[in-house]
C-alpha cells in the first residue's frame, strides 16, 4: 500500500522516450502531482476555502522547443502511441479532442495573455489515476505549464501559472472547475497541506504529519470514473452563482453560519442545499486548520465524514460506491472518510490509524464485493511537493 513514486526513475524513463520518439534530447524534464483534497469541496468557485494536498503520483514530461510553431505531444498512456501534431497558431476551444486538449489548451491560454510562446515536441506519463478525482487533468495541465514557463523565459509566479492552467480548462477543455486543483499541483509543499483562499489565491502551508501521529490517510478508488464535462458539474456551478445573486452577495464565500438560516428561507428550495453545503464546507475547513495548527491531525476524521454527509446530502454529487466506501471504512474503524474531487465517482479518503489501515482497506475490498461492484484499488496519500523541474 505504500504509494512512494520513484520521481527520479520516471524522469529517465521520459526521457530515454523523448529521445526515441522526438529523435534528439530534451531541453529538460518537469513534473506535476495530482492532489487530494481533505476538506473544502466545491468551495473554490464560490470563492471559498479549501485544504489540498499534493500526492506522490504525478505527471511526468520531457520537452524541448520547436522554431516551426508546431505543437508535437506524444504520451505513454494515450494516442495509441502516435504523435499529436498541432499548429500553436491556428489552436482554439473545441479544435482538440481526448488528452491532447489539456496541453494544447495551456499553449493557447498563455498565447491568449499575450506570452511569447511557440511550438514544443513533449513527451509525457502519468501515474496519477484518470478520473479518480484525483486531479489528473491539473497535473497535466500544470506540468506543461512549467515547462512552457521554462522553455520561453516566462517567469510567471506559481499563482498565476496556475491561473493559466484553471483557464485552459475551463475555457479550452470546457470544463468549469475552480481553481484549487491547480493551486494544488502548482503551490503544494511536501509535508504540508495547503490552506488557499480561493478569493485571493492567499496561500499557508499547514504541517500535517500523518506518519508522526500514527496516521495514514488511505485513498480508495472506487473505480467509478467521472467526466466534468459532461454538464452535471457546470450545472451546480451555475446553481451557486444564481443563489449568490437571489442573495445579494457576490460568492456564497461571503455568507456565514449565521446568516445561514434567514439564506434558507429565502431561496428556492433546489438552491437552499447548494448554500448549506457551501457554507458549512467552508466552516469545516476553518476548523480543520485550526486542529492541524493544534498539532491534533486525528481530529480531522469528525470532519472528513461529516462533509461526506453534506456532499451526498445537500450536494447530492456522491454515489453508491463512494457512499458504502467511506461506511465501510468508518464501521471498520476509520477515524473518518468522505468522497474527495468533484464526484459523481472517483474516489474516498480515509483517515485511519497506522495499525487499522489493512482493516479498513480489506474491509473496503470486501463490501465492495459483497455489492457485486469491481475491486477498489488502494493507495497511500503522502503530502507531497508541488511542480517542479526534476531533470
């Protein structure tokens, strides 16, 4: 179960790829992480709070330049091995289909501020889980970031890059997410989850020493795969933005508990669970740092499952796998689980001490069979770094 990832090997192995499908060496090789997220979902585009953090799985991509403005991309896990062959200049939302829309969507969001930015041959892999929740598309999206920061001298601050990141996706790849999963990949340090302000962009590194209090926090991919783009999500995005307006207010970010209960009773009743779940999500997160800060990370689990609740409650974006995940996990002794991303699938968190984790992970696999559903797969949540050039 542990989840270590040799970052090292993998930049070779890119490498050693680049040089055979691309025919010369790269200019260099960066790396991108995916990210849990403890506690403050679906807050980031209501201008709220979250706390991510990064895992040890990432995109891993080698890159070098090109004088001709073609965009070159090959990947180990996609295109059936053919290269991706674009023109940077003629690149626009809906021209990309697949996995190529991520990068592509990067290029052209940089050259959509103006940047200075030509062609590249890439080469890249993953081990971070397609449609997991896990934030596959922001490591990609912030691995060819900086490397294109890099490559063309760009010196954008990690704010911004990851800026640039959450508009590739939302404007090219068509999907309206927050932008805390590029925060995340781009601003996470190793040891630390990250405190964002989603506002701001104001970040802290919160210590969350897992291995120091007899702790791990398990990552149960239930298998279920999402798909953000497929409406669902940009309908609850649209659901918060019009309650903001029925209210007054700018971002359900600028309600509190207290006004919680006046809100309610003015809203129609399919925007009244949307509100209660964001406002309290946002509570959750409060209180999550300041038992971190209080160097008490085993109180978290309270608040892990209770936002579970919230999410399959009021959000209504769980399902019955990620729903008898995190029961399974709690009756097995669990200090608390919930559903981590933006639902509809992909996977649970659960925070356990270190002696119970096989418990739970086995008493997971056995629920799951007992449902007739496929086999969880099981990983080990490190906080880990954020992007960086690796070779």
């Amino acid at each position: 179960m542990n989840d270590l990832v040799d970052t090292e090997g993998a930049a070779d192995a890119v490498r050693r790829e680049f040089e055979r499908v691309h025919g010369r060496a790269p200019e260099g090789v960066w790396a991108a992480p995916g990210r849990v997220n403890l506690i403050g979902e679906h807050t980031d585009y209501n201008d709220g709070f979250c706390l991510p953090m990064a895992l040890p799985r990432t995109t891993v991509l080698a890159a070098g330049r090109r004088d001709d403005g073609l965009l070159r991309l090959h990947s180990t896990r996609g295109g059936e091995g053919r290269i991706t062959e674009l023109r940077v200049a003629e690149l626009a939302p809906g021209g990309v289909t697949g996995w190529a829309r991520y990068p592509a969507g990067v290029v052209w969001a940089l050259r959509e501020r103006g940047l200075p930015v030509g062609g590249a041959d890439v080469h890249l892999d993953s081990t971070v889980p397609v449609g997991a929740g896990l934030s596959s598309s922001a490591a990609l999206e912030c691995a060819v970031a900086v490397a294109y920061d890099e490559l063309y001298g760009l010196r954008l601050d990690r704010p911004e890059t990851a800026r640039v990141a959450q508009y590739a996706e939302n404007a090219f790849a068509g999907v309206p997410c927050g932008v805390m999963d590029q925060m995340a990949s781009m601003c996470c340090t190793e040891g630390n989850a990250l405190h964002l302000d989603s506002r701001t962009l104001e970040v802290r590194q919160v210590p969350f020493d897992l291995t120091g209090h007899g702790l791990r926090l398990l990552v149960l991919d239930t298998g279920v795969s999402h798909d953000l783009a497929d409406g669902a999500y940009a309908a609850l995005r649209a659901g918060c933005e019009r309650a903001a307006g029925l209210l007054g207010v700018a971002a359900l970010r600028d309600l509190g508990g207290a006004d919680l209960p006046a809100a309610l009773a003015g809203l129609p009743p399919e925007l009244a669970p949307l509100v209660r779940h964001v406002v309290t999500e946002n509570e959750r997160v409060g209180q999550a740092v300041d038992r971190l800060a209080a160097g008490a990370p085993e109180a978290l689990g309270a608040l892990l499952t209770a936002g579970h609740a919230s999410l399959r409650d009021d959000y209504r974006v769980s399902c019955a796998e990620t729903d008898l995940a995190v029961a399974a996990a709690v009756g097995a002794g669990a200090l608390g689980a919930r559903m981590t991303g933006g639902g509809f699938g992909g996977s649970v968190i659960a925070l356990v001490r270190e002696d119970a984790a096989e418990g739970v992970a086995r008493a997971v696999a056995g629920a799951f069979a007992s449902a007739g559903f496929k086999p969880p797969s099981v990983l080990e949540a490190v906080p880990s770094a954020g992007a960086r050039r690796t070779a």
